[in-house]
C-alpha cells in the first residue's frame, strides 16, 4: 500500500513524498499522467531518486488531495513501456552522465596522487590540443583554438588543477548543451507523435495486448472503430472505413479491404480489420518525425549561421584580450583567464535553441515548422496560399443548426 506525506504545501504547490515502492521510469510517468487528468493539477514532475511528486494546480486543495491519494488504488501493472526516444529516459541518461563526471573529477582530485592526476590531466588534455592543433591547420581561429589553449597553456605551467576544472566544465557545458537540444526535439516530436500505447495482437486466435514498441513486423494487429491505426500495415481479414485526412486531407473516408494498405495515424470510422504490421513502431512515423527535427537543423536560418560566424569572430578578440593582458601585467595566468572566459560558446548556442523554442510552440498551436529558415520566410510572407483541404480544416462535418 502507498503511503503519502506532505513535504511542502503553498497555495498553488505542493511537495509529496511516496513511500511503499520503489518506482521505476515507466511508472513514474504513469502517475504523471494519472494526475494530470484533474482539472485542477496543472504540471507534475516525479523524482523518481527521491520518491517525491512536486504538484502545480490551481489552488482546489481538496481536489489536488482526492487525486494524491486516489493514486493508491492504480494498477501500476499497467503503466506503458517507455521508448528510448522517452523525454524521462532522456532526461536520465544524460542526469546520470553529468553525475558520473562530476564524482570522477571530484574523485581525482581527492584521491589520486599528483603524479598520476597530472598524467591524467595530460591524457585528457591532448584530445583538446589535438582538436586545437587540426582546427589551425585548416587555418581557422574557432572556439577550439580557445579550448585547447587554454589548457595547454595551463598544462605547460604544471597547474593541473586548472586544466582540470577547465576541461571538467567544458566537458559539463557539452552534455548541458546536447541534453538541452536533444530534449527540445524530443519534446517537439512528441508533441506531433502518435500517443497510441498499446495494441491487440492476434496470437494463435487469441487477442492480447501488447505495448506498441514491442510489435515486430509481421505480426497481426486487430483495429476497430474509433481507433488511431498505429503502425504501417496490410489488411489481410475484414473491411473498414479509414480516415485519412491527417495524410491526405480528403475529408471522405476510404474502404479498405483485403490486400490493400494503411497507414499509421490514420482512424478507423467504421469496421473491424485484422492488419499485418508491415514496419515498426522504430522505423514508422515517430523515429521519422525525430529524424525530420534533427536533420531540419541542418535547415539553419540566417540568424542562426550569422551567429556561427560572428562566434568564431570573437575568437580573435579574445587572444588579442589575452596579449594585452600579458604586455601590461607580465603575468600568465592573468593572460590565460582571458581565454579561459570565453562567450562566443553562449551565442552559439542561444540562437538554436530560441528556434527550437518556436518550433516547439508552434507545434502546441498545431502547427509544424520544419526548419529555422522557414521561420524566418514566413515573417517576410504578405500571402500564404493552402493547397488542400486539411491543412486548415479538420475534414470533419459539424452540425449547425435544423431548420424546420
């Protein structure tokens, strides 16, 4: 049995801790969106280490209460596999890996004895001089020339410490950096995905549900009526009626009978359907919508490769900083900490992750932008022309009105 207890309670938060059970990822985001279904919770965030649920509502106390301990009666038998494309598993793989680096420098700074932690130091640092020393040869000035001076210089002084930290945090702002760009694609994606969980497989004529991720190809899906076909498929037994307006836009919809394909997205109107799974749930539409958000980065918008530019720009301005540093002070260090504080990195990646952030909110609005440079083009448009019905329109008939 859960028990709950009251860590911190404000008028529109509160804090609980669970106790009773050891929760695992999948379930942690199974009481998320168990709570979300009140009306009054607005946001809930598990942390699954400590076992706490931190709650935003609206201010309904008695309501937010009723549905804390309405958790005691959930099946978390039933709680959905998390893919590997999960925001929470995401979020702990890289959670995990700046913890992991922290205790290992933490760790060599306590432990090791100097000689081997400046070996150390040296072993880590070569990467970053090679990195540097390759960037010269292609004769660019980039924000990796800075790295790697930097710690170069400070290895060449015999101050391991500092080429440590150095290197710690560069290594930090890295995972910062793709854990902050991957969540963002993650999230948009998921917002655009299909939010189908689980499926009847037909097994020896025998229904029996199954997570969507487990599905492999060839395997027989039952669809019915009302229901979002999840994966791609052909129908090899029964007749249904699919809407396919969300791939078409036709706002009729189509029968679809033996030997003939559908498609994952699509709804069921009418009918029953035993479909074989032609791909999975790793090569349908999710992973596709992923992929399409990652490589539309590549579909970079003027600002951004302008602020690429003007980044490696300011590189120079740095070692000139660092040499007039060094004429007037005739001091090393003082020199190197000019290169050491370095904000070209800052505005390389701010830019990114504002487009990101619209492309985010425009999928929230339901509208999907798939790259910077279309943002940037529709702020120029004086004319937007549509070219079918669904784009705008949901395909869907809605009564008015009777005249008698």
């Amino acid at each position: 049995m859960l028990q709950f207890s009251v860590v911190r309670k404000l008028r529109n938060r509160l804090h609980v801790k669970v106790t009773g059970h050891r929760f695992t990822e999948a379930e942690a985001a199974y009481v998320e969106d168990t709570l979300l279904l009140n009306d009054a919770i607005l946001d809930v965030t598990f942390y699954t280490r400590s076992s706490q649920i931190a709650i935003k509502h609206t201010g309904d106390s008695e309501s937010v209460r009723d549905a804390v301990l309405g958790l005691r009666d959930l099946d978390l038998s039933e709680a959905p596999a998390l893919n590997e494309y999960s925001p929470r598993l995401v979020n702990k793989k890289y959670r995990e890996m700046m913890i992991n680096r922290t205790a290992i420098y933490l760790g060599k700074k306590v432990v090791l004895p100097a000689p081997i932690a400046a070996a150390w130091a040296w072993f880590d640092g070569i990467k970053f001089i090679g990195k540097a020393i390759k960037t010269l040869w292609q004769r660019k000035l980039t924000v990796e020339v800075l790295d790697g001076v930097a710690i170069g210089a400070a290895l060449l002084q015999k101050d391991y410490p500092t080429a440590g930290a150095v290197m710690y945090l560069l290594g930090i702002g890295d995972i910062l950096e793709e854990w902050t760009h991957r969540k963002s694609v993650l999230n948009l994606a998921q917002s655009m995905s299909l939010n189908v969980d689980k499926v009847w497989v037909l097994v020896d004529d025998i229904e029996v549900s199954k997570p969507v991720n487990e599905v492999v190809a060839g395997d027989q899906i039952i669809i019915r009526q009302g229901e979002v076909i999840p994966l791609d498929g052909t129908v090899i037994d029964g007749v249904v009626l699919v809407n396919e307006s969300s791939m078409t836009g036709e706002p009729e919809a189509v029968r679809r009978d033996k030997d003939t394909s559908v498609y994952a997205g699509t709804v069921v109107e009418d009918g029953k359907a035993i479909v074989e799974v032609r791909s999975t749930s790793k090569s349908s539409r999710y992973e596709k919508i992923v992929n399409l958000i990652e490589e539309s980065e590549q579909m970079k918008s003027g600002m951004e490769q302008q602020a690429y530019r003007m980044a490696d720009k300011l590189v120079p301005i740095s070692f000139i900083g660092a040499g007039l540093t060094y004429l007037l002070t005739r001091n090393v260090m003082k020199a190197l900490s000019f290169v050491m504080v370095d904000f070209s990195c800052a505005l390389k990646l701010s830019i990114p992750l504002a487009v990101l952030s619209a492309m985010q909110e425009a999928s929230k609005r339901g509208i999907t932008v798939k790259g910077g440079k279309f943002l940037e083009q529709i702020a120029q448009a004086d004319m937007i022309v549509f070219d079918k019905t669904g784009t705008l329109t949901k395909a869907e008939p809605e009564f008015e009105q009777i005249i008698p």
